[in-house]
C-alpha cells in the first residue's frame, strides 16, 4: 500500500474512532440530556399540579376573600346606618335639650318674675299692714279722743242742763208770774 493510502487508512481510523468517541458523546449527551428532559418533565408535571393546586387555592382564597370583602362591606353599611341612625337620634336629642333649655330658662324668668311680684306684693302688703296697723292705732286713738270728748260731752251736757235749769229757776223766782 501506499504512503498515501496508509496515512489515510490511519485518518480513516482516527477519524472511526474520533466519529465512535463522538457518537458515544452524543449518546452520553441524548442519554443525560433524556433523563435530564424526564426530570424537567416530571418537574414539569409537578409545577404544573402544583400550579394548578396554586391556582384552586388561589380561587378559594379570592372567593373567602370576595366573602370577607362582601361581609365587611355589609357590616360597615350596617354600622353606617347604626351611625347614621345614632347622629340622628343625638341630633333630636340636642335639639330636645337644648328646647328644654329655653323652656327652662323661660319658667326660670317667669319664676324670676314670679317671685319679684311676690316680693313687690310682700312689700305692699307688708306696707299695707303696717298703714292698717297705724290707721287702727288712729282709730283706736280716736275712739279713745272720741270717748273723752263723749265724756266730756256728756259731762258739759250735764253741766248745761243743770245751769239750764238753774237759769229757769232763777228766771222763775225772778218773774213774777
């Protein structure tokens, strides 16, 4: 044989063997990146339950979540119209007060009034029982001055009628008849 075919019988032989080193690689490569593909599709599968499963929980956590939500949201129009209805009734009850105030402030005045008149009235009164006290001390004066003078009335009656008498007498001596 010639150089030329030796040398190519050796090319042909390494590269037999460069091609078989190179077919064992890729067989090595499909056969790890076979198991490596079964593990991503296994992993594959599991995220995909696992996401899936995430997803139901997901859903069930929103729909608690909706509920909550709904409830809250009823309860906190509950309390707003609890509130509402309380500012109302707080509102008529300040308004009551404070109308209960100017009708007391009102009955105080008139109780003001009230008493100054009876005070007034006390102090006529007492006034007018002290005039009648005086005018009864001026009767009873009177009545006293009147009995002297009836008294003396009747004692200057007496004395007038005796001299009278005494008169006729001695104008009765005196007169012939």
């Amino acid at each position: 044989m010639s150089t030329a075919g030796k040398v190519l019988v050796v090319f042909i032989m390494l590269a037999s063997i460069v091609c078989m080193m190179l077919a064992s690689a890729v067989v090595q490569i499909n056969f790890a990146g076979n198991r490596q593909l079964d593990q991503i599709a296994k992993d594959l599968a599991k995220t995909q339950e696992d996401l899936e499963a995430t997803r139901l929980e997901t859903i069930q956590v929103r729909d608690k979540t909706i509920l909550v939500q709904e409830k809250i949201d009823r309860d906190l129009t509950a309390l707003r119209a609890q509130q509402a209805d309380l500012v109302r009734s707080r509102s008529q009850i300040v308004d009551m007060l404070e109308r209960l105030k100017y009708d007391l402030d009102a009955e105080n005045r008139k109780i003001e009034l009230a008493r100054a008149a009876l005070q007034t009235r006390n102090n006529e009164f007492d006034a007018d029982e002290k005039a009648l006290d005086d005018l009864r001390k001026q009767v009873q004066g009177l009545k006293t001055s009147t009995a002297q003078q009836t008294e003396r009335l009747q004692s200057l009656r007496g004395d007038f009628q005796k001299n009278h008498r005494g008169s006729r007498e001695m104008l009765g001596k005196a007169r012939p008849e």
